[in-house]
C-alpha cells in the first residue's frame, strides 16, 4: 500500500515591523508622536490601535510616506489586502525611492496569489536596497515555490549574511535543504533558528520533519510534540505526529491524532486519508471506506485516496468499486505505480490473468517491487487458447 506524500510544511512569513530612522522635520511633532505609538501598536499586535495612530499621523501630516506604509502593514497582518495594498501604493507615489514599501507591497502580492508582481517589487526593493535582508528572504520563498531551489538556497544565505540573528532565513533554508534530500544540512539550519527562537514553532515542525526522514522517529516524535505545545493548534504537526505512531504500527494512537487535527481543520482531505490508511491498518476497512470517501469529496483528484480507497473495497470482496477506484487513481496519475499493482490482484480474481499480467509489467516498469506471490500465481495461471 502506497504510504502518503510527504506533506508539506508551510514556510512562514515573518513580520516586518518598521524601524527606519524618522525622515527630517517636515513632520510635525504630533504626527511622529501618532506613528511612533503606531508602531508600538504594531509590536504588540495591536493592529486595529495601530491603524487608529497612523490615522491620525496621516491626518496630521498627509504626505507621510513611512505612516502609510505602516498603516498598510497593519492592514496587512488584519488580512485587509486591497486596504493594505492602497496604502503602500500611496507610500510609494510618496517616495519612490522607500524601499521596505516595496517590499510589504510584494507581500500583499504574494498573499493574493500574484506572484509575478511579487517578485517585482522585492526586485525592485533589493534594487533601492541592497542590504535589506528580509526582502532577499521573500524573493527566497518565490524561487522555492518556482521549485528553483538554487536560488532560493542564494537568497536566504544572502539574507543570513546580511542578519546571521534571522531565525526565519535558517528555517526557510532548512527547510529548502530538506525538499532536496538533504536532511543532516537541514537539521544543522532548523537547529540554529530554534537556538535563535527557542519559541518557534514552525522549526521544531520541520526538523520533525527531517528526523522523520532519517527514520529517528522518536526524534521526530519529540519535535512535533514541542511544536504543538507552542502552537496546539498547529493541525499539521498534529497529523505528523499520526504519521509517527502509524509507522510505529500504534494505529489506535495514530486515529487519536488523526481525530485532533481532523477537528481543526475538517477540510483537509489528507487528514482523513492519513486516517483512513490507519483503521485499514487495524483491519476495518468499513471504517476506511468512509474517510478515503471524504478525502476524495474535498479533493475530487485525489489520486492516492482513490487507491486506497480501492484498496479497502477489495478487502471487503468489492470488487467492482475496487477496480473503478484503481482506473480513476490511474487515470489522475498514470505513474502510480502501486495502483497498477493492486488492480492486477483485482483481475487475477476475475481471471483476467492476461489484464494482470499486463498491470504487473507496468507496475514494474515504474520500479515498484511487485508483490511476489501474485507474480508467481500468475506464471501459474491457466493460459488461454485460441
């Protein structure tokens, strides 16, 4: 049985709380009073008394670039992106040399899904600025998302020498390291983003994640254990943790953790599949049966669901649903290689041995290790004659 893709930890994106030196006195007093409570505001998450200062600085002194800017930060970490983006549409009218506009404008992009005007402005703000670390940081997590790893890996070591105290950078990085196999390089760097943030969450995740590809499971146990202590809602380290105790063969542990993450994020189609895989394991495909159902509702291209959704049926003897399963599994991804493996057991039934045969080939031509005894029943099954 296929196991399930490895999910994919989320890169966070660090907030950026402006600390540029105020501009000359073309202020007046009272609107850098206003914006530097602004910014105290924005320290403590404070965004809705954050925007109520800038407001005023703004209202004070309308041509204050860095107060529209900030208030556009604000908006930005309320999710208010078209408030957040017309604020620092007008911070850069303002001054179209302000570099970090350029960048939290980038952010805004990012965050709606546009990432082409993303990489623009962060371009643009690394252009203006050559030392601003965190836009070399964002540019990082657009080639990682580009899968152009190289030069992900270029800029979250440019933002690390430009600010070796980054924690984010090193996660970013190690994170990058482990999409690329390289586990022990991506330990070394979610090592330093914890020593610089003990309180980070999101690295001990993915340093779970690494440990779990070397195997330490306990290790990994461990780290998804102080994630979720630091941030209990974090679903994803939750399924993790399921994953760990599923490949320690504790299915009813593994259903317990599959149950907490379902319960925060019910529409995630990978949770039930990941807990339907575990009452397979425990011998209960009608339990199965419904979860892999779920999974394939949220998800209708769910391909490894639909196989082993497949794969409960033919436990159940259904073997009718279990090859309709496996042909849409295919038809989603013709080189699951395991779909081709399980459906040829679904002709061997049917004594379609030529229809198996042809399905063990494919499966071993994708570098599956067929299951032995169906390979050997099949050199001796009846062969028919014209």
């Amino acid at each position: 049985m296929r196991h399930l893709p490895r999910p994919l930890a989320i890169l966070a994106i660090l907030a950026l709380t402006l600390t540029a030196a105020l501009p000359p006195a073309v202020w007046a007093k009272d609107a850098k009073t206003y914006n530097e409570q602004g910014l105290e505001a924005l320290k403590k998450g404070q965004y809705d008394q954050a925007i109520a200062d800038f407001n005023k600085a703004i209202q004070l002194n309308p041509k204050f670039d860095l107060a529209y800017n900030n208030r556009g930060f604000a908006y930005y970490n309320k999710k208010v992106f078209d408030k957040a983006l017309a604020d620092f549409n007008k911070a850069i009218s303002l001054n179209p040399k302000l570099a970090v506009a350029y960048n939290n404008r980038g952010l805004v992009y990012y965050a709606k899904g546009d990432q082409n005007k993303a990489f623009a402005d962060l371009n643009k703000a690394i252009e203006l600025n050559p030392q601003l670390f965190i836009a070399y940081n964002y540019r990082g997590l657009i080639y990682f998302q580009r899968k152009d790893y190289d030069k992900a890996l270029a800029d979250f070591k440019k933002a690390i020498d430009l600010n070796p105290k980054f924690a984010m950078a090193y996660n970013n990085r190690g994170y990058v390291y482990y999409m690329r196999n390289e586990p022990d390089k991506a330990i070394d760097d979610f090592d330093k983003a914890i020593s610089l943030t003990p309180n980070f969450s999101l690295a001990y995740n993915n340093r779970g994640l690494a440990y779990y590809d070397k195997q330490e499971l306990d290790k990994a146990l461990a780290d998804y254990n102080k994630a979720i202590q630091l941030d209990p809602k974090l679903a994803s380290a939750i399924n993790k943790k399921g994953l760990v105790y599923y490949d320690k063969k504790d299915y009813n542990q593994a259903v317990a953790e599959y149950n907490k993450a379902i319960q925060l994020e019910p529409n995630n189609p990978l949770y039930w599949n990941n807990r339907g895989l575990a009452y397979f394991r425990m011998n209960s495909p009608k339990k199965a049966i419904p979860d892999f159902t779920k999974a394939i509702q949220l998800n209708p291209s769910y391909a490894n669901a639909y196989n082993n959704r497949g794969l409960a049926y033919y436990h159940s003897q259904d073997y009718k649903r279990a090859l309709a399963d496996y042909n849409r599994a295919l038809q989603l991804n013709p080189n699951l290689a395991e779909a081709y493996n399980n459906r040829a057991y679904v002709y061997f039934q049917q004594k379609d041995y030529k229809k198996a045969g042809e399905d063990v080939r494919r499966a071993q031509n994708l570098k599956f290790a067929v299951d032995k005894d169906l390979v050997e029943n099949l050199k001796r099954a009846p062969v028919k004659r014209r």
